[in-house]
C-alpha cells in the first residue's frame, strides 16, 4: 500500500499514540484526517460511523483513545470493558460500508496472559487469562482480534492487530491520577527535582520488569504494518528491552540529576512480574529503524515535560 495515495483515517488523535501517528502521516505527504476520543461519549460513535461514511477512508489506524493506567483498571472494570468493546464494533462495520481496504488495530500488551513465559509471543496471546486487573481491557481487546479476523474473512477487509510495547514520549498522559507507569514516574521526578522535594515516593517493590518504546519510534512500526503486513496472526512491535521498574526510577533520576530519597510503597500493587514482547516477527516483516535508546527517550520526554509546564 503507497499511503501517499490513499485517504487515511486515525482514531485517539487526543492520545499520544494517535496524535504522533497523524503529525508523521502528515510529514510523509499522506491525506490524512484525525478523530479524538471516544470514550468519554459513547453518543459520538454515530459521528465516528459518519465521518467514515464521508471520508470513505481506504486504511484506518484505531488507536484507542484513551489508554488506561491501574487505578482506572482497578475502578472502573465495567467501563472499560464496555467502551473498549462497543468502539471497535461500530468502527469495523463503518469501515465495511465505507468500502475500507484495510484496518490496523492498535492494541496494548494487556492481551497477554500473565502467566505465560517472556518475552511474549504473539502465539500465547489465548494461552490464559491476563493479569486479574487488566482482565476486562485484556479480554475486550482481544476480542476485537477475533472480530478483526472474522471481517477479513467474510468481508475481505484487511484487518491487522497489532501489539505495542508501553508507548511514552512527549504528550504522554501525566495526570496523577490516570497516568501510566513511565509518565508517573518521570512527572515525580520532575517535580521533585524542580520542587527540590527529599523524597519521591513509587508504587510497589520496584522488582517488576517492563518494556518501554518510545512513541516516535511506535508510530513507524505501526506505519511500516500499514504498509508491509498483512495477515490474521497479531504483531508485536516493541523494543526487546526489558527493565526493572527499580531500575527505570534510577535512570529518570539520573537524568533529571534528582539527589533526594526514593521510597517504595509496597502496599500499593506491582502489577504483572514481568512484560516484555517478542519481536522476531517484527524484524522478519518490517523493515528496520534505529530506535531510541531509553535514555535518549526519557530525556527526549523530560525535555518535552519541562517545556511545557513553561506554557
């Protein structure tokens, strides 16, 4: 597919994934138009159906529009698991009518099970529940693979679902109270060393491990599937770099040159023990890009942050 030749829509251009995935469509020459969120009015799922009937786009990206840290997970399960079901269902039958040649569903690691071995591979995506508290986005999602593949073989449409790392970069969610983990932690860090505060306070033991990509670099593995892949079977995009969350927290410091005490709060959750994707299909599918290091992107988001809080 030669995106400079088709119209393309994007959906969650208000979250960070979908608002960079429209900016570099756009500074690749493509005719692209964006859609914000959803989740906060179900009632715009008739302009969503509409504004695909108008556009009659050939690729959409669905990027889910908001992406949910634990303590939403944690209260408010029915929610998320109803939003993230309904959306997809009235944007694939949209995209049906309006003729869509091809759908990216963009989905989070969540899917996986929380027991199977790391790094995950897109085949254990059915091999268990995932972890108790991302159960109903984890199944939701999941189910939208199913739906995915069941258009594509009724309807021909070219579905695709794709499986990012935890994205962060600039315009990230850094609202406390909704914030995901690395924009958490950068957010305190930040205001600790700008508040000269004697200590920051992080959820957990620290033990877990996660795997980050920068949001720059997440947005060209989703514009190479649009492009390169096309095939029922779910694809990882990732980094392949696993880290402790204790250790994370350490390069953030150093970074923001934060001098004060780290404290662990164990009595809030950990989350999963592990997370991390396997990326063979990637490098087999997709051409090759040199990512970020996670420090020149911690640094890039920090600098990002900093400025903005100058607005």
């Amino acid at each position: 597919m030669d995106i400079n030749k088709e119209k393309i829509l994007v959906t969650g251009i208000n979250d960070m994934v979908g608002l960079h995935l429209l900016s570099r469509l756009k500074s690749l020459g493509a005719t692209v138009t964006g859609i914000g969120d959803l989740h906060g009015d179900i009632g715009s799922l008739t302009y969503l159906e509409n504004e695909i009937k108008r556009l009659s786009p050939k690729l959409i990206f669905h990027v889910p529009g908001n992406r949910y840290g634990i303590a939403t997970h944690m209260n408010s399960p029915g929610d998320v698991y109803y939003e993230s079901t309904i959306i997809f269902s009235h944007l694939l039958e949209a995209a049906r009518k309006a003729e869509t040649e091809k759908v990216v569903n963009v989905l989070s690691n969540c899917v996986y099970p929380d027991s199977v071995k790391i790094p995950h591979k897109e085949i254990d995506i059915w091999n268990g529940l995932p972890e108790k508290t991302l159960i109903p986005h984890g199944m939701a999602r999941r189910m939208s693979i199913i739906h995915g593949n069941a258009y594509r073989s009724q309807y021909n449409i070219k579905t695709i679902s794709v499986v990012l790392a935890s994205v962060y970069g600039p315009n990230d969610n850094f609202e406390p109270s909704s914030s995901q983990v690395m924009a958490s932690m950068i957010n305190r860090f930040v205001n600790a060393k700008d508040s000269n505060l004697e200590q920051v306070i992080c959820w957990g033991t620290g033990r877990p491990t996660r795997e980050f990509i920068h949001v720059r670099d997440a947005v060209m593995g989703l514009i190479y599937a649009g492009i390169h892949y096309d095939s029922q079977k779910p694809l990882n995009i990732g980094s392949a770099n696993e880290l402790s969350i204790k250790s994370i927290t350490e390069i953030i410091s150093k970074i923001t040159k934060y001098q004060g005490k780290i404290i662990w709060n164990t009595k809030k959750p950990d989350g999963r023990e592990r997370v991390c994707l396997d990326c063979t299909r990637m490098k087999k599918v997709l051409p090759i890009w040199k990512q970020l290091t996670l420090e020149e992107g911690i640094l890039d988001t920090i600098n990002w942050l900093r400025n903005s809080l100058l607005i």
